[in-house]
C-alpha cells in the first residue's frame, strides 16, 4: 500500500489553473521536498491536501484512504498535520495553552492535553518558555512553536510551508536539526521550502512545480542539475 499520493490532482481558481494532473508518491518515512518558483502552486497543493481548498478534480489518497472532500478536522484526525508560511500564534495565551490547543485533536481531556503539550514543548526545546506568553516570542521560537502545535495534533504525515523563512542561518540549522529529529521519530514529511542547501541536506527525494504542473523529480542532487528546473527558476535568458 502506498502511503500517500494525489492522483492527477487539479485545482481551478476561475480561468486560473493553480494545480494541473499533479501525481506524485510518498513512502512511508520519507522527507519530500516540493520546491518552484514563486507562484508555482506548492502552497496550493498542501491547502488542497489538509482540505483547506476543495479539489477541482483528481484524488488525494492517505495510507489506502481517499480524503478527497473531506473537512479539514477529519483530515487532521486522519493523520495529517501542517505548518504555515506565517505563523499566527494565539498571542495572549502562553506557549503551553498554544501547544493544548492541538493537543485536544485527540486528548479527551485538560490533564491529557496539557501532558501532551509538555511533552511536545521538550521535543521541540520550548519547554523552559511553557509559561511565556506567545507573543513575545522571537520569530525562531514562533517557528519552533509552529511545528510543535502541528505535532501535538500526532501527525503521520506532516506539511512545513517555509519553516526557514526568516531565520539566522543559526537559527536554519537549529531549524533542520529539528526537522531531522521529527523524522526519526517516525513521522513523514513533505517540505516547501526556498533555502536551496535546507532541502538538499534534508530531503530524500525533490518534486519540482512550475505552473502547478510536475517538471523534475528524484534525488536531490538531479533535480537542482536539471534544465527544466535551472530553466523554472532563472529563465531561458541569463
């Protein structure tokens, strides 16, 4: 059984196709990396994945399950848990309520999820700032806190839309050393991000998008040597 794929996935917005027959795989256990230009249609796919967007046509299967259509709580309940390009804590509340919050997609109570959330704060190295309020947080740690309320949902499969956006380049290697960690502990991942060396140290394999449309994919090192991606991002006149 494969555990995740979309086949011939599209989305229309009106006249504008923002995703057009995309079908790709995912084995358990991987890290995908699903890179483009601006405007590609990457964050598109994850919206239509966690059913933020109703598909235009195609279908989204998840571990021999078709989602397709469902609500994004059924799909967060299925097993499937993102992070977004802006992070948008719950500000008056502290980094722990934040993190109970998701929690409560399985914790049947307060003690449960507050466990849960601790839990979850440690892996992620927030648990000294439980007790901060999420506003005052640093960007880095708004990132990091980002990532632990979509494990607190228990994920098999996660979306990260642009973790690295904004950070040092210390804070990017904190960042992947994260990412690397969430991995082994046996979560899958599918990862858009920008920071090309952020994707070739992390990823087992690259999808390039252009036009919501598929146009490379394999091992890193031959998807950032291909024409048609060198071609996506640079254009044909350098």
């Amino acid at each position: 059984m494969v555990f995740f794929e979309t086949r011939r996935l599209t989305k229309n917005f009106g006249g504008l196709t923002a995703v057009n027959n995309l079908s790709f795989q995912l084995e358990e256990g991987e890290i995908l990396g699903l890179i483009g230009p601006n405007g590609s249609g990457k964050t598109t796919v994850f919206n239509l994945i966690n059913g933020y967007y109703p598909i235009t046509s195609g279908a989204i299967v998840f571990r021999g399950k078709e989602i397709s259509g469902l609500p994004t709580w059924k799909i967060c309940k299925e097993g499937i848990g993102r992070t977004f390009q802006v992070v948008k804590p719950l500000r008056r509340m502290t980094v722990l309520e934040n993190v109970m919050v998701s929690a409560f997609n399985h914790s049947t109570t307060e003690a449960r999820a507050r466990e849960k959330a601790a839990s979850v704060l440690e892996f992620c190295g927030l648990d000294k700032k439980k007790d901060f309020a999420a506003k005052g947080l640093t960007i880095g740690d708004r990132k990091r806190l980002e990532i632990a309320r979509a494990l607190a949902t228990d994920p098999k499969l996660l979306l990260l839309d642009e973790t690295m956006a904004g950070l040092t380049p210390q804070e990017q290697v904190e960042g992947t050393n994260l990412i690397r960690k969430v991995s082994e502990s046996g979560i899958t991942i599918i990862i858009v991000e920008h920071i090309m060396r952020v994707i070739m140290s992390l990823c087992d394999r690259i999808l390039c998008i252009s036009y919501g449309q598929a146009i490379a994919e394999g091992i890193p090192e031959k998807v950032a040597n291909d024409p048609a991606v060198v071609e996506a991002y640079l254009g044909k006149e350098l």
